[in-house]
C-alpha cells in the first residue's frame, strides 16, 4: 500500500482550493485540553482559537466538533481551516493550455505563486484552479517561482503525480526559458555557466559559493536591440534562483529582479516592472500514456517589446506584465 493510501483523508472540504490543516498532537505533553495545547502552538491570539472552537471549527478525523474543554489526548490529531488574511490579487488569472484526464497545463502570470506559501495562499495558481476547473485534487508536478511566468504542470490524479514529479527530479524534461538583461557585445555567448548555489532557508538570495557545481545553466543570446539582449536559458539542473544567478554572475541581471544583483522591497501591489523571465517550453515523454508532450508559452517579455521604457528605468502602469491569448 502506498503512503498516499494510507493518509488519513480531511474530514472537512476544502474553502476556495485550500483543505484544513491537521495538527498532532505530540505523545508527550501537560496540556490540559485541546485547547489549551492549540493556544500555545499556533501563531494567533487566544481569542481566534476560542472562536475557532466556538464556531465548530475544530474536528476529529471523523469530522466531529472537538470542545473546547475537551482533554488532551497524547498521539491524536485534530483538523481546522485556518484564518486568512485578506491577499492583494495578482493581475491576470492563469491560463489554462492544456487539460485532460491526466494533466493541467498552465500559462502563469508574473506574481502569481504556484502554491500557497507565507502571505499568498487562495492568490496562487494551484488554489484557484482548484476552485475554477473544480479538480480539488489537483496538484503541481513542480513548482515556478511566484516572480516568473510560464508553463506550469499539475496532475489530475494523486496516484499518477508521483510519475509525473520523477519527470523532474530525474531531469527527463526538456526546458526552456526566456530572459530580456542587459547586452553586452564582448561577452561570448552561447556559453555554459556552472557554479555552487547556496540558497539558505529564511534568506531572500541564493549565494554562489566555492565548491563542486551543483547547478548548470546553458545561455543563449537570440537578438539584442540597444542595450537590451533577448536570451534563451536552458536549465540542466533545477537549484533556486539558478537562472536570475547564473545571469547576474554574468554581469546581466534580468530586468525586474528585485533580488539581483540587490534586495529590494517593492510593495505587494506594484505590479509595474514584472520579472524578465518566462518558462517558454516544456516537453517530455508522458510515463502514464507514453505520448510525446511540446507545451509553448504565449506569453510576451513587455520589455522585449517596449525597449524604450524599459531601457530608461520608467515604470509602466500597474499590471503591465501582457496576458497570452486565451
């Protein structure tokens, strides 16, 4: 039996793509009640875990309201759904390719998450289409960074994701990407670039640092016009942040990169200057129906097609970043 069948299924539904969280309770404790060990574990206030069990938000496997005095029991679970706080949308929904029995297809914009993850949770891909196609058991195959746009995969069936995810982790999947940077005419290109990335949990940047390589990254200049290049990046390995670093170390960080060459902090409504980047192929051969699988992206770079802005630095209007054809 696999480990997907032995999970416990979610007593409750779930509420706009997202399903209730499970905590278990440790083998080991002195809290008195339910209650009180949940007060202590949760990052909210003690009078949001009292509404929460005031409100029957708070089930056992079996879906049954749990109260709020009811003791601690070492080794169980409860299930809730978590309060949200209100998220700034991003401006342009996901698009879907491609769809059937087995696979979604998506054309993600900038600034859309894949998945929930900190302050963006029904504001990402996986919930909304979740919500939209009405496939609750959808999920990603991988994942795209909430700052680049382009294809993204999920699976239709939970038993078939796991096929699908050794795609990538085994690197059986053809990808390509398009970046608009900065042009320089005495760097040779094509060129592969290899380096040591450290990407530290709770820090912004990835670092390269000495050692052996561990991501690889395939550069290729398709046109430059002024001092903007258009390039094809062609990722062998899969590391965080691989081409906005490997670009940067070039000296031609992508446009729109509020993390490199340097952190900055633009609000989670500016959507003026969208991120150059964008996962332009995919392809593979499918494992469960044994097809040849070519997805494009229709999406367009908005500073490849309005050089002059872009290469004066002015910011265009908010939710500039250009939506493909449905």
């Amino acid at each position: 039996m696999s480990r997907r069948s032995r999970r416990t299924p979610a007593p409750l539904p779930q509420r706009d793509g997202i399903g209730p969280v499970r905590v278990r309770l440790p083998p080991a404790g002195t809290w008195a009640t339910v209650r009180d060990h949940l007060a202590e574990r949760l990052p909210v206030t003690a009078a949001e875990v009292d509404a929460l069990f005031a409100e029957g938000g708070v089930v056992t496997d079996d879906g049954l309201p749990v109260a709020a005095d009811a003791p601690y029991v070492p080794g169980g679970q409860v299930w809730f759904h978590r309060g949200r706080a209100e998220e700034v949308p991003a401006p342009y929904p996901p698009v879907v390719r491609y769809r059937d029995e087995h696979l979604v297809v998506v054309d993600k914009p900038h600034f859309l998450a894949t998945t929930p993850r900190g302050r963006h949770v029904t504001q990402t891909a996986l919930a909304l289409l979740r919500t939209r196609l009405r496939l609750p058991e959808l999920s990603p195959a991988h994942r795209l960074d909430r700052l680049t746009a382009g294809l993204v995969l999920f699976t239709v069936r939970p038993t078939e994701r796991g096929a699908y995810q050794r795609l990538f982790g085994e690197r059986r999947v053809h990808k390509e990407y398009e970046a608009v940077a900065g042009y320089n005419p005495a760097l040779a290109l094509p060129r592969t670039v290899r380096s040591r990335i450290l990407k530290e949990r709770g820090v912004i940047a990835a670092q390269e640092v000495e050692g052996e390589p561990n991501a690889e990254t395939r550069v290729e200049l398709l046109a430059h016009h002024g001092s903007l290049g258009r390039y094809r990046l062609l990722p062998h390995t899969g590391r965080t942040h691989q081409l906005r670093v490997h670009l940067c170390s070039l000296g031609l960080p992508i446009l729109g990169d509020p993390v490199y060459p340097e952190v900055t902090d633009p609000a989670p409504d500016d959507f003026r200057r969208p991120l150059q980047l964008l996962s332009r192929t995919l392809a593979f051969t499918d494992p469960v129906t044994g097809e040849e699988r070519h997805f494009t992206s229709a999406r367009e770079l908005t500073a490849w097609t309005e050089y002059d802005r872009w290469a004066h630095g002015v910011p265009g209007p908010a939710g500039e970043t250009r939506p493909p054809t449905a």
